[in-house]
C-alpha cells in the first residue's frame, strides 16, 4: 500500500540527506537494521530490493526506498517510494517506473522507520534505462477559473514535486502537491476558453492529454442600466473572483473603482466620462470577460438657483440631478468666469460667487463635459459706499473707502478722486484701501467706486486734499544721480550722469503742460555731476566729471535748434565733487575746487570771484539765489573731511559773502535746493555720513528773517543726488539715487501759502 503524508516526505528528504554519507550498516544488537540487496533494471523502469535485517522489537511503521542521482545528490532530486508498515515478510521490493532517466546513474538505499528511528541501508549504484512516461486519468474538476487550484490523477507520477512539471496548453502551472497517482496544482493565467492538460514526469511527458475548460468571466446584467458619474451600480455574472487586487472594470476607455467582488457580483463606481454610453467589461487575472454590455450615462439637469442676487465671495445653491459628486470634476462659470464648487452631491452644487467678474446680471454656466446654462441671470448687487477716512488729507497717504459689496480683487475695483484713477493697494467686501493719484493737486474731491463695469457709485461727501506735492510722468530712460539741467521757455531739460555706475549722456526734454518726456540731442561728452543753468533762453552745462577727469567745459544748448556748442572755458582745474552754481542778473556763477567764478553769455568770458574760506574746497552743496543775492553752503568741506551746517549769502554788487543762520537739519551732503517767486529757498533730502542714512526732509529758508523751517517730507524714497528746476511757481524734482538703486520718479512740488 502506498502512502501519501506529506509530514512523511519531509522527513524522510531530510534524514537521507542527514546519512547521505554512511556506508555501513548497524550491527549492533537492538538497532533497527535494513539493507539494500540490489536493483533489478527494466526497460521501463526499476525494481529495488531490501531486506529488514532487525526490527529491534519495535513496530516497523513503515518501509520503501529512496533515491537520488549519484553525481550531485541535489535535494530537489531525491525520490522516495514508501510501501507503509511491514508486516511479515523480511524482504521487500518495489518496482518503480518513474523519475528514472535512461543512462543515469543513481543511489538507491532502502530504509525503515522503527518508533522514533529511521535507519537506511546500504548504497547501491545503478544506471538507469528508461521510465514509463506519466499516464492522464482525470483532471477534478474538469472546468475552474484561472487561481482556483484543481487534482490531476493518473500513473507514473512522482512523490518529489520538483521532478514534476504541469502545462495547461503552452503555460505552466504551479504544483500544490504531489505523489505517484495524484498532482495538486493552480490554474495559471490561459485566456483561451478550452486548453489540453499535459504532465512532465523528470523531462518525460505523459503518454496522453486531458481536454480542460477555462471558466471565463462573463456578464449578466448592471444594475441600474444607467446612473449618473460617481454613483455606485452592481454588475452581475459569473466567474468573478472574490480577490478585489485582480479585479478590473471598464466602463469604454475609463476604468471604474472596484468596490467589492464575489464570484458573482461587483460593486464599483461609474467612472467620470465624456461619453453618454458606454461598454462595460471585466478583466479578473488579466482575463477580459466574454461579453459586454452596454451602460447609460445620465448628464446632469439644473432645475433651480438660490439666491438670484448676491454679492462677491456669497455661496449660492445650483438644485438639480445627476450632478458629480466630485466637485473636481464639474465647473460653474459666472460670464466667463470660474467661480469655486465648495460642495457637490448628486442634487445639488454650492459655488461661491467670484471675484473675476464685474459684469451683471450674470449667465451661470454649469460644465460637466458640456455646457448647461441656466435660463435666468443672476444678479449683483451694488456697491455701497458709507465713508471715506480719512476725509482731510495733507499727506500723500493710504485713503480708506469703507461699505458693502466690494470687490475682495484690488484689481476689480475702480476708485476715481477727481477723476483720476486711484491705485488700489487692497480690498475686502467692506473695505477698499487706496493710494492718491499721482498727479492730484490740492482740493475737494468726490470720490468714485465702481465694482460692477457701466455703474459707478459716488460716495455722497468731498474728501479734502492739501498738498505740496504730485507725482509726474517718470523720467524716460534709466534712474540716475548726479544729472545736470535747466529750465526754459516753461519746459525742463535734463540728462547725463551715473545709473549703475555707468556714466550718460543722453538728453531729454520735458514738457509739464503735457507731463510728457522726449528726446533730444545727446550732450558731447560722458559726464556727471554737471553744473546746470539757463541764461537769455539758453541752457549752459559747466564743469562736472568723468571718473578722475575734472572738466573746466562751458557748453551751451540752443532748445530751439537743439544744438550744443562750446564755449570759453572756465579758468581753474575744475572739482572732484558736485559744485552747484546759481545765476543773477543773467551771469552764471560757479563755485568749483575753493574758488568761484563768473561767466558772462553776452561776450563768452569768465572772472573770478571771491569765495567763502570757510567752506575750503567745498562740493555736494546746496545753492539758489533770491532777489538778487545768491545763497550757497550745507555740504561737505573736503579740507576738514565732514559735513558742515555753514551757510551763506552772496553780493555780486560787493563781491562779498555774508555768513547766515547755520543749517539746522541733519548734516548732509548731495542734497537738492532751489528756490521759488515766493522769495523762499528750499532744501532737501541728501546723505548723512554720520547717521549712514539717506533723508527725505524738506526745509524752507527765508532770508528776510534769516530763519529756518522743516516744511514738508519728500513723498518719493529718500535719496540723494536728485536735481530741481523751477517752471512758474513749482519745483519739479527729478531721479536721485539710494543703497545702490536709480529712479526715474519725477514730483512736483507747490508749496501751499
């Protein structure tokens, strides 16, 4: 009788290769004892023979031989053959007609199992001939699916799994188990409907097939027929699996979410899809399902909109069916713009109303792959405007518009002050936070808002606006410090100097009527920190640098012609630093390297005139003249190496200078100066060496009371190196320098009385 245990095998495997090396029998008395008598070949297999030489008083539970070939003794080759307990008889054989190749050569030994002992005979080597191959009886059950494990049972097999090989047509399939007469195996991935069953016994295939059906998946039914995307649907058959990891469903091209699965029920999600039907099939293993059936899609219908009015940011409700319930899937538009779905169901959409839109009434859009858009438009509502704040201004500072239904986009409302567009810094649904126009002048102003495009709301007040200054159309090319120019004829001429440490010399004019720039005919030479004045209509450049070049040039310009020509040079060597001049009673005088000098444009001479000696070699000043005087100090003064607060009044009738009321502001060098019809001088901004700061305070002197007074705050970055030109009653302030940066802002200044 021929046993099958598993545990068996196990340990017989483990105790022949445990004694693979032994030789001899035992002979000692009380030790189970067997030995092997030999082997008889046949043409189509072997027969072994053995002989129990002692059973030691104990029960043989078992008995057999085991074999493996001789020339490597691999574990995965060894065979056995178990003929179960012995009974009578002392010898023993058994024929066997598998596992045995021709030519050969094996070890075969006979064992017995006593109680808890195996015992082993001794080896004996033979060359084998041949093996009967594997005969096919039946394969149980005669039809699984692909993963279900079935039970091949025939002849000839093997008790060692590894001497075995199962196909299912050309795919082989992994062996469970095995014995002489039986193989457990799984039915591997075959996606042909009907295959032949083979066996492989050592190399040697079996002497017939046997025909196996594949059980394919196959469809029933859906249930719904059709359902809206994202809705959960049942899809019926047979031949499923119950391993959700090797279960696929498509709906088309789009493949569903698997919910659950059995052998005969899905459960998955319709997929998101363009298309209003589709074909469904499964794939279980990679094995795509016989049929198909067919699937409605349900698009989605909009039955309602509540509210119909509302305002920026509110939520509104979009009622109807078959909606996504994913809302990224699905998009509401208001006009052509794109409002956010906070929450979606199968009935119902919850947008929020955007801010990109300033149009109304309003077309809301639904896109769900196509376009579905509600009959009636909703409505925005109105911009409210309650209060401005502040309604007194005499600063250029942020104004505040507060009410209700703004646009939280800064840059969907539109804010006029005196019809001027005002830039808007931020906005709330209650709040619009604005800057000034640049270029608004002191007085009162209606303030208005539009947030929805063709109907602005005027606040019902007047914001009050008193100020110095106004922002103009920028300078055209690149910021600079250390430019030089001149006023004539109502018009600004300016250029030259250093942007990026790059020295210029293009030239421009600037038209204040209009608030516009153009160009004009390059200056000769690269320069900066050039002395600008205008004389009988006339623009004259005196001195200024170029690196460690220090020009004595007099050059003057023709606005009309646009033309420069050279003129008398001017007697010295010139400065190293910014040396402003001024002019009186249509002679330039220029201050430059401790010395001043005068120029006349009626004969194109010059003279040298007194100077300060407290001042030395003095530059980066300030410098003006009034009714007839000119006024020239707070710089620095190269010979004492810092910044001085002196100040002084020149008369050309005397050729004389007057010390004046110091300076008291923060010393500075590179400030700007000028001065106006008013009979007042003003001076500004600049660098302080001391503090390492750039400034921004303006102050103003009157040379009648010899006083002076911080009036106002330079609205611009604080800088230094900016230059002033007076047209009228205004001072325009142009470019100037800070930590490295150039700007091009241009301001007006219009001090208030």
């Amino acid at each position: 009788m021929v046993r099958k245990s598993l545990i068996r095998i196990a340990s017989l495997l483990a105790a022949i290769l445990f004694f693979s090396c032994q030789h001899e029998k035992f002979t000692e008395k009380g030790i189970p004892e067997v030995e092997t008598l030999g082997v008889t070949l046949l043409q189509d297999g072997v027969t072994f023979h053995g002989e129990v030489l002692s059973d030691a008083d104990t029960e043989i539970k078992d008995h057999g031989f085991t074999w493996v070939p001789s020339s490597n003794r691999n574990p995965s080759e060894v065979q056995f053959y178990s003929l179960g307990p012995l009974k009578r008889d002392i010898r023993f054989n058994a024929t066997i007609n598998s596992t045995i190749e021709k030519d050969r050569e094996y070890v075969v030994r006979a064992y017995i199992i006593a109680g808890a002992i195996t015992s082993f005979g001794n080896e004996v080597t033979f060359s084998g001939i041949g093996s009967k191959p594997s005969e096919l009886v039946s394969v149980t059950p005669a039809s699984a699916q692909i993963g279900d494990t079935v039970v091949i049972r025939g002849s000839y097999f093997s008790n060692n799994p590894e001497s075995c090989k199962v196909y299912f047509g050309n795919t082989g399939a992994v062996i469970v188990s095995s014995n002489i007469n039986e193989l457990k195996v799984v039915v591997p991935l075959v996606k042909e409907p009907s295959v032949d069953v083979r066996v492989a016994v050592t190399g040697i295939f079996s002497s017939n097939t046997i025909s196996f059906n594949i059980l394919l998946p196959v469809l029933t039914e859906i249930i719904p027929a059709s359902a809206a995307s994202g809705d959960t649907v049942v899809i019926r058959g047979n031949y499923f699996t119950e391993n959700i990891a090797v279960c696929s469903v498509f709906f088309g091209h789009h493949r569903a979410l698997v919910l659950s699965s059995t052998i005969n029920e899905i459960r998955v999600i319709v997929p998101y899809m363009p298309q209003t039907s589709a074909s469904v099939y499964v794939v279980i293993n990679e094995v795509t399902s016989t049929n198909k059936i067919n699937f409605g899609i349900l698009r989605p219908v909009l039955l309602g909109i509540e509210p119909m009015s509302g305002t920026f940011g509110d939520t509104i409700s979009i009622h109807g069916d078959y909606f996504p319930a994913d809302p990224s899937f699905i998009e509401v538009f208001f006009n052509n713009v794109k409002a956010v779905v906070t929450e979606a169901s199968r009935f119902l959409l919850k947008v929020k109303v955007p801010d990109g839109n300033n149009i109304s009434p309003v077309t809301i859009t639904v896109r769900y792959y196509d376009v579905y858009t509600w009959v009636d438009k909703f409505v925005l509502n109105q911009a409210e405007v309650d209060d401005v704040s502040p309604k007194f201004l005499e600063r250029w500072e942020p104004l505040v518009i507060s009410g209700r239904n703004f646009n939280p986009d800064p840059e969907m409302n539109i804010v006029e002050i005196g019809g001027q567009n005002a830039t808007v810094i931020s906005s709330t649904g209650s709040e619009i936070h604005v800057n000034l126009p640049s270029g608004l002048r002191s007085g009162s102003y209606q303030v208005v808002v539009t947030t929805i495009e063709g109907a602005p709301v005027t606040w019902n007040g007047y914001l009050v606006f008193k100020t110095n200054w106004a922002k103009m159309a920028s300078f055209p090319s690149t910021g600079r410090v250390g430019g030089a120019g001149f006023s004539i004829g109502g018009k600004i001429y300016f250029g030259t100097g250093l942007t990026d440490m790059t020295i210029t010399r293009d030239f421009w004019e600037y038209n204040p009527e209009m608030d516009r720039w153009s160009s004009k005919s390059s200056y000769p030479e690269y320069i900066s920190y050039a002395t600008g004045l205008s004389m009988d209509g006339m623009g004259f450049f005196a001195i200024g640098k170029n690196a460690s070049r220090y020009y004595t040039d007099m050059i003057r310009y023709d606005p009309v012609n646009n033309l420069w020509k050279r003129m008398a040079l001017m007697p010295g060597e010139g400065s190293s630093m910014d040396s402003p001049g001024f002019v009186i009673n249509g002679k330039a005088y220029v201050p430059a390297g401790g010395h001043m000098y005068v120029y006349n444009p009626a004969n194109n001479t010059w003279a040298e005139k007194s100077f300060p000696p407290d001042l030395g070699y003095f530059g980066g000043g300030v410098v003006f003249s009034i009714n007839g005087k000119g006024y020239l100090g707070v710089g620095w003064v190269h010979d004492k190496g810092v910044n001085v607060s002196d100040f002084f009044e020149y008369d050309p009738v005397a050729d004389s200078w007057t010390r004046k009321a110091s300076f008291p502001g923060t010393l500075r060098n590179n400030a700007t100066s000028f001065s106006l019809p008013n009979g007042r001088g003003y001076v500004g901004m600049g660098y302080s060496n001391v503090l390492g700061e750039y400034l921004d305070d303006i102050w103003e002197y009157d040379p009648q009371a010899d006083k002076w007074m911080q009036t106002d705050v330079f609205p611009g970055a604080p800088r230094f190196g900016a230059r002033a030109y007076v047209i009228g009653n205004d001072a325009f302030i142009l470019t100037g320098g800070h930590a490295g940066i150039y700007e091009q802002d241009v301001w007006r200044f219009s001090p208030l009385e």
